[in-house]
C-alpha cells in the first residue's frame, strides 16, 4: 500500500512517501479500515518536530521549535520510528480480527484519536493515534474496534474526515469546562481547525462567542458563527471589559496569556488545548485565587466527547469546514499550508 512514515523527528526531510508498505492484519480486537480520509492537524506536526518536548520554549511553527527525542510524544515517551502518523481518520472497515463480529465490514467509521481501550479506560491515560500507534497517513490502517465509531451520514469523505481530532478537542475543552446556554465563551486561535470547530460547538450549545482571529479573516470567523471577533493584534482589554467572560477556550497561550485571565468573570473558567503562540506564560497567582478561577488543562476526553460529536453528524447540527484537500503524496505541501494559516478550518489527505 501507500502510506507516509515518519522517519525520525525533524523537518519535512523525515516524510517519507512510500508504495511498498506492507498493509497491516489486525489483531483479534481490531478491524482493518480502508482510509478516505485523513484531516492534518498540529499534532501531526508537533509530533514530528518533537514541540511536545520540554526543551521547546518558542511557538509551534517557530524555527527553534524543534525539540529533543526523548521526550518528542505527547505522553513524554520517546516514539519508535519509523511510524505512520494521522490522526484523523474517517474509512470503511474491510477486515475484522478472530474475536470482532463479521458484520462490521463494509461499515463507515470515525475513529477516535484519544484512544482508552489501549490502557483499560484508565482515567487520564490514553494513546494518540498517529503518535503511540499508527495512524490515518496510509492506504490501509488498522484501529481497535471499540475505537472505531460507525457513522451514517451524506458528508464527503474530506468532511467527515475533518471531524476527529480538531473536533474531539474542541468538545472536549467545552465539555470539561462546562459551557452552559447563555454563558459568554472567548475562543482564542479561532479560524484555525480547532477553534472554528469550538465556535460551532459552544453555539450549538446555547453560548455567545467572542472569537479572536487575525484580522484577514475577522469576517471568516464571524460567518462561522461568531458573536464578536477581535483583532489578535489588538491589546485583548482594549476590545473586551474586564471580567465580561464566563468561559475561555484558550490554543493560543504566549505572551499576552495573562490578559486572557483578566477578561474572566469571578469564578470564571479557563481551558487550554494548545500553546501555538508559545507554553511558557506569566500567571500572576492574585488573579488566580482573588478571582476564584478555575484553570483546566485538556487532553485526556472521556468516551462521551466523541459519542456527542457522532451524534451531532447524524442530526446535522454541526457543518464541517473543510478549506482544501490533497492527494496523500502531497503531504509535505498540505503541511507547509497548515503552518502557513492562510485557510479557515480544516486540511485533508484523501488517499486513494
């Protein structure tokens, strides 16, 4: 089959695109999927260039942004290369394992990139598709069948394969942090796949959106659903008073993090996915405890998160946006596109 290994952690040299690779035979409790679909997401990238690592200081796409081996993974593991990496990934199961129901095969699947099954469904741990296992950058992929959720909808393959990991993330920030009908929610890095995906999600839940995004795609933004969008480049308490959020939905962090904790009401709630702008940020702990905040970090999601995101395709209560699709030996151009942030929402490989 074709497939993309990951050679190693570094630039786009470590992309190898290859039509020799053997096509995997899953185990008794997975299936084999056909992949249509397989959306580019950051942590494709961060993965690669080991920004999980401790000793990166700078921003995602920074040329200094390259981290050490040891600790490259987003469990803080070193990876065994080479690997197949994608997390996102949207098929159609043509092989099941000796303890997997027959039936399945010829079923359409999501398959859920923060996987448990692989750890008992141990509360806080959990693999990543594409980082502790193969993922979704090949022909052929194989998944546990508890992971892989059937899905009956009229989407495209680039649309429903735009869904798992930029949508899980943003439910799961929405879900942990507790987004209520009415409540005022701010969503940092708005237009990319992530956050425009939280807009859609925090209004399906009833809340108003502030959104902040650059300024060529303020009106972008806003079309997705926005109540409000702010300028990035102006001074966040210049465009918002101070303590006028319920909830912050933060991928963002970097030097202007603080100004995000002073927009939250008393009591208000933080949540963060993502550090695009930087991970290291100044806290001035008075405004923590003198305003009662809640900081949430969100990683790990709980079954229900993609159980939600299932459901909400099926009733077509969220629209996908998918911005442009690349046949899967364009991997290296898709990625450059991804780190360039000249589109709105998602970037999808369609293998053939």
């Amino acid at each position: 089959m074709s497939a993309v290994l990951t050679t190693g952690h570094g630039g786009y040299e470590v992309l190898e695109y290859r039509n020799d690779i053997e096509v995997p035979i899953p185990n008794s409790d997975q299936v084999l999927i056909k992949v249509l679909g397989a959306g580019i997401n950051n942590t494709d990238i961060n993965t690669r260039t080991a920004w999980y690592s401790k000793s990166v200081k700078g921003e995602t796409n920074a040329s200094n942004s390259q981290g050490e081996d040891g600790d490259g993974s987003w469990s803080g593991e070193p990876l065994e290369f080479p690997i197949i990496q994608g997390a996102d990934c949207y098929g159609e199961i043509v092989a099941v394992g000796d303890n997997i129901d027959a039936g399945r095969i010829g079923e359409r699947v999501l398959v859920r990139t923060m996987q448990q099954y692989a750890v008992d469904y141990r509360p806080y741990e959990c693999w990543t598709m594409g980082s502790e296992c193969d993922g979704a950058f090949a022909q052929y992929m194989v998944a546990f069948s508890d992971e892989s959720f059937k899905i009956e909808s009229n989407w495209s393959n680039a649309e429903l394969a735009s869904i798992p990991c930029a949508y899980s993330t943003a439910e799961n920030l929405l879900e942990r942090s507790g987004v209520k009908q009415g409540e005022i929610v701010l969503i940092t890095g708005a237009s990319g796949g992530v956050g425009s995906a939280a807009i859609q999600l925090a209004k399906r839940r009833g809340a108003s959106v502030v959104a902040i995004s650059s300024k060529s795609k303020l009106d972008l933004v806003k079309e997705i659903g926005a109540n409000t969008v702010v300028n990035r480049e102006d001074k966040l308490t210049d465009s918002i008073e101070n303590e006028s959020i319920d909830v912050v939905i933060d991928l963002v962090a970097g030097e202007r993090w603080g100004d995000l904790l002073d927009v939250l009401k008393k009591g208000g709630r933080y949540a963060a996915a993502g550090a695009i702008a930087g991970p290291l940020v100044e806290l001035d702990v008075r405004t923590l405890y003198l305003k009662d905040l809640v900081l949430i970090g969100c990683t790990f999601q709980d079954r229900k998160v993609f159980e939600n995101l299932i459901g909400y395709i099926e009733r077509n209560e969220i629209t996908p946006l998918v911005s442009k699709t690349y046949p899967l030996k364009d991997i290296i151009t898709a990625q450059k596109d991804f780190v360039s942030k000249k589109y709105v929402g998602k970037l999808v490989l369609l293998p053939k």
